[in-house]
C-alpha cells in the first residue's frame, strides 16, 4: 500500500528537537529507587482524570497525549506566577485565532509519587476555556507531553490506573503486546494505518492519537475522503469552546496493527471545521479513548512505540448516543433541608425514640445537585420528536437524580439497545414534566 512519504518527511525533520526536549524540566519519582509507581484516576466518559497539586493547591487535570503545552485555567491563576504573556495558537471549532495565555515557569506539580518542577504552565484567561461544565466535575487544566516523556506509561481504563515506569529501570517484556511505531508531529503522537470504508475502499490515514477525545475516530473529509451518503448530522462533542457539528456513520474496518476494529463509529468534520480544529495538514483525523479503553496499552515516548494488548472490553460494540440528546452541566445549586432530630422518651415501661417538633431541634443538612441542561437537540432524533427543549433542566432519568448518576451512566443510559425506554423527569420554567425517549438508531 502506498505510504505518505510527506508525512514521514516532515516529521523525520523535528526529530533532533524532539530529542532534545526530552532532557528539560523532568518530572521524577520522590523515590528515585522505585521501579514504577501507580495513579489511580477518576474516568468519565473514557476520560482521564488525575488529581494533583500545582504550587501547593488542588487541581484536577485532564490526561491529553493530544496537547503538548500543560494548560490551566481562571480558577488556579492566584497558584501561578505570571512572569511574561505571550500568545499561543490554542485552536478549537469556532476560533481560528491564537488564544491569548500567560506563559508561566517555575512551577511545581505534584501528584502524590511523582513530582516535576520548574514546569512551563499556560495559564487561559478567556472564561469560555470550560472542561468543568463538560465533565461534571471541577478541572482546572490539561496535561500531557511534558507528564509522558519522562516515562514509560501503562495504561489500564479497567482499573482506572496509569502505572509509571522509569526508563533505566523498566525490564518487563512485552511479547504478548503488538508493537506499532508512532511518530510526533508538535510533540504529539501520530500513527499512519489503514482503514476500510464501507464501499470498500481503503485508504492509509494519518491519525492523532488522544486520550482526551472521548470518542472513537475523528476523521477530517478533504477531495479523496467524504462522508457516505447515508450518514447523519450530529453533534459529536465539544471544543473548548463550542459545540463540534459534523457528520455520523462508521466503518467498515480499520486495522490497528495486528487487531482489526470491525465497524467503529467514525465521525466526519467538513474541510473548513477541519482547519478550525487543526494546523496539522497532514493530519487526517483522531483516534480516541473509545478504541483506546479496549487494551492495556503502554506508551513509550522516548522510543515512540506504543503496546497494545486487547482486554475484556475489545469486543464491546461501538455504541453512540441514541436519544439524540447534547447535554451540558451548567452549575451546581445548593438545597437546604431540616430534618427533625429523634429524641430519647423515657416511661416507666420502656425507652423510645420519637421525632421532635421543636424548633430548636432539628438538623439541617446540605445537598448539592447538578444542573443538567439540554444545549441542543440532533435532527430527525428520538428526543426531537417529543416535547423536550433546549434549556429544559434535566433532573431524573430512569428514577435517579441526575447527581447520582453522573456522566458516565447517563451516557450509558443514552446509549442504550434500539428499542429501550429511558424515562425523564425535567424541569421548564416552574413546570415539572415526565418524558419518555425510545432510543433509535440512526447509523444503517
């Protein structure tokens, strides 16, 4: 098959650089005669979360091998040390310009066994730059390249933990994982394979390979790749900073070295989305933590080799939303309740427990609850065919607040079999609603 030499090419000469960034502001085990060490973290909806310390105060990042500058933003600007500002070219859907940011130095980020300092952290003023409201939960930055170069990474989404290797001290062998070579293109990792669409056709495409896509493939339509016919629009995730509309469909394969990937969803962005979201114009798409959560995976970045070996969930279908719902947490509200004490009743037969009325006897108690807000609705959907509308609040589905849920179930809940029933209560204005959405699938 015909290989992109251009490609090759224009990475092959960034290759000296590369080698000389992996010598800078090191982050190190606290004890350096530890072979590995374990972080545990928080995934939602494919997505890794890693809590740490930046200068001394809690943050939470985002694990991104698709970023090679760590990013934070307005909550922990009092942490930073703002020594010079310049711009960066920070691209996302809807904002084809340089996004301006603080270049910050010296900075500490700590995450428990491991530690770097003197690290180069941009610091995002525009308010817009949200991952909380995506996600749910507080996170305040991005990391990845100057995190991962400094080690070999284990990568294991079943057990929600990242293990940690240093590099003069890594002996396992790993015979029973397949060896693909990636190539870093901005310090980000790129793979080149070939994926079968369904006419038939194959084709070699350049790949960016990102944990912080929760989605499977990406892919950018250019003369020679167009989205089928029979696919649909959607909403396919979030920016930074807005909505990312494309295209709907799947494949028919895509070989991912020695595994074969049998009809992955893919999602198609017109050539001018396309360069909205990327400078990389050798770049044909993205592959996602949707594929990548179906192996135990090592990365190594100083070699660029990633290991690959298939785990329980390899052969779990690629489900998409089926309700046609774009959800959005908005914020969290914070309701007061009294609940009456039970107080000791003493008689000459027995002691009891009974609730007092007293005003000075009541407890009162705090419940924080999220607000989940419908942003958009996709066309031709199961949700658009009934009463639901943007800005309705979601409180319940299927019985459970939406706080108890939390993203990843909702998502499971939305991306149920054809046929299932998932049960709403919202909120619209003052007026609360019952709604019932009958999941249909829209891929053929």
């Amino acid at each position: 098959m015909k290989k992109n030499k251009w490609f090759w090419s224009v990475v092959f000469c960034s290759l000296f650089y590369h080698h000389y960034c992996f010598t800078q502001n090191q982050f190190k085990f606290k004890d350096e005669g530890k072979r590995a060490v374990d972080l545990k973290f928080r995934s939602i909806n494919n997505l890794i979360i890693l809590s740490a310390l930046l200068n001394g105060e809690s943050v939470n990042f985002l694990l991104d091998t698709g970023v090679n500058k760590t990013k934070v933003f307005g909550q922990v600007k009092d942490s930073l040390s703002l020594v010079e500002a310049e711009y960066i070219s920070l691209r996302s859907l809807g904002s084809s310009e340089p996004v301006k940011a603080f270049r910050t130095t010296n900075n500490i980020i700590d995450f428990g066994s491991v530690r770097g300092e003197k690290q180069e952290v941009y610091f995002i003023t525009d308010p817009r730059f949200d991952l909380s409201s995506k996600l749910g939960i507080n996170v305040q930055g991005i990391i990845g390249y100057e995190f991962l170069k400094d080690f070999i990474l284990r990568l294991n989404y079943n057990r929600n933990e990242l293990r940690l290797y240093q590099h003069d001290k890594f002996k396992r062998k790993l015979n029973a994982f397949d060896k693909i070579h990636f190539r870093f293109i901005r310090k980000k990792p790129h793979i080149q394979i070939p994926v079968e669409f369904k006419d038939g056709t194959e084709k070699e495409l350049v790949f960016l390979i990102d944990t912080g896509s929760s989605d499977a493939f990406w892919i950018f339509e250019n003369k020679d790749v167009v989205a089928p016919d029979d696919s649909f629009f959607d909403y396919i995730g979030y920016g930074l900073e807005s909505v990312v509309e494309g295209m709907r469909s799947k494949a028919k394969s895509v070989q991912l070295g020695d595994y074969r990937l049998i009809e992955p969803r893919t999602a198609y962005l017109d050539s001018v989305s396309a360069q909205l979201f990327t400078a990389d114009l050798y770049k044909n798409g993205i592959l996602g933590a949707e594929v990548l959560r179906r192996f135990v995976t090592f990365f190594d970045y100083r070699n660029q080799n990633i290991y690959l070996k298939p785990n329980s969930d390899f052969n779990d279908s690629f489900n998409y939303d089926r309700s046609g719902l774009f959800l959005q947490y908005i914020g969290d509200e914070i309701n007061t309740f009294k609940t009456p004490l039970r107080v000791r009743v003493n008689d000459q037969a027995r002691s009891s427990y009974a609730k007092t009325n007293s005003a000075e006897q009541f407890s009162i108690r705090l419940q924080i609850s999220k607000i989940l807000n419908v942003a958009n609705i996709r066309p031709n959907s199961p949700s658009s065919e009934i009463d639901i509308q943007i800005g309705d609040r979601i409180l319940k589905m299927n019985g459970k607040s939406i706080t108890a849920l939390g993203l990843d179930k909702i998502n499971q809940l939305l991306s149920g079999d054809e046929g299932e029933r998932v049960k709403i209560i919202l909120k619209r204005g003052d007026v609360t609603l019952k709604r019932t959405i009958i999941l249909r699938s829209q891929l053929n």
